[in-house]
C-alpha cells in the first residue's frame, strides 16, 4: 500500500441537490442554509461551518496501488488536536502540510475517502445532517458526545512509525 496522495479522485455523480423542505408550513428562508441551497451556493461562513470538527479527514489513509482499495489508519496529522479534533494552524497549515487538501464544492463528488458522516457528503448526496451535527444540536463538542469523532483514537504522525501497521475498520469511516 501507498500513501493516498491530495490527487485521488474517486466517486461518484457531480449532481448537486439542496434537500426538500421537511416542513411544509415553513418559508424558504426559514429552512436552515444546508437545506436550501447546494453547497455550491454557499458563503465561505456556511461552507467553513458544515464541518463538524470530527477529524476524521485528517487522518492518513492508505491506498492500494493494485487494486485501488482504501484503507483509513487511526494516525492524525500532526497539526490535528486531538482533544478538540481541529488543525491547530488551519490557516497557515500547507506550509507545514504542503500536500493538505483543501476541500471544495466542486471535489466532494470525488473524493472516496470523505467519512460516511460527512457533512459534505451527506449534503452532497442528498441526505441531511445528523442529529448529532453542531448546526443541528447549536453545541460544538456533540459530535464529540456522539462519539463520531477521532477524540481519543488517534496517535500523532511523528509517533506511529509504519502506517500498515494503524490500519483501523471504525464504523463510522
């Protein structure tokens, strides 16, 4: 297996949806901003917030240059927190982490290794977001309380050596 490198680009249809209204008494423009626009259609602020502060994005993967198979390992990014699951230098973070992806409306469709509980993804498929997600419950550490997020799973890069050696099968990759 290789180090997935920020060029992978796997997926699915580049269809984009903005989820019905859930509630047919309610206008528009009081649905929240994920259900009524594409993620395409968002600010940057709306954009920036969809994450959830899982981590999960953040931890090296693997992949298998045969046959193509993805494989997450439980070793973050050294710039990851792994208490609060958030880079600790977000802006500056490529000139440490040069080959860190940045995220865009137009990747999500193809890009295999976003979590199945991905705000991204999930918007970017059609679903909503869940229960669980900070936008939804108005509290930033639920997704930690839902227990979706990398806190206390993961070992920094600079301690784990060989990464075939982390490869993990979290439910919730």
């Amino acid at each position: 297996m290789s180090l997935l490198g920020k060029r992978l680009s796997l997926g699915a249809s580049r269809h984009e949806v903005a989820l019905p209204d859930r509630d047919d008494d309610a206008g528009h423009e009081s649905r929240p901003f994920w259900r009524r626009k594409t993620l395409r259609q968002m600010t940057e602020a709306e954009w920036e917030s969809l994450c959830d502060g899982c981590g999960k994005c953040c931890l090296n993967k693997l992949q298998d240059e045969d046959t193509g198979a993805l494989a997450f390992t439980n070793v973050a990014c050294d710039l990851l927190d792994p208490d609060t699951c958030r880079c600790g230098d977000y802006v500056h973070r490529w000139d440490h982490v040069p080959d860190c992806v940045k995220l865009l409306p137009t990747m999500v469709h193809r890009l295999a290794w976003l979590p199945s509980t991905c705000a991204y993804r999930l918007l970017a498929e059609g679903h909503d977001l869940p229960d669980w997600h900070p936008l939804v419950t108005g509290e930033p550490d639920s997704v930690h309380r839902a227990g979706v997020s990398v806190r206390g799973r993961v070992i920094p890069e600079r301690e784990a050596g060989d990464l075939e050696d982390h490869v993990v099968d979290w439910e919730d990759l």
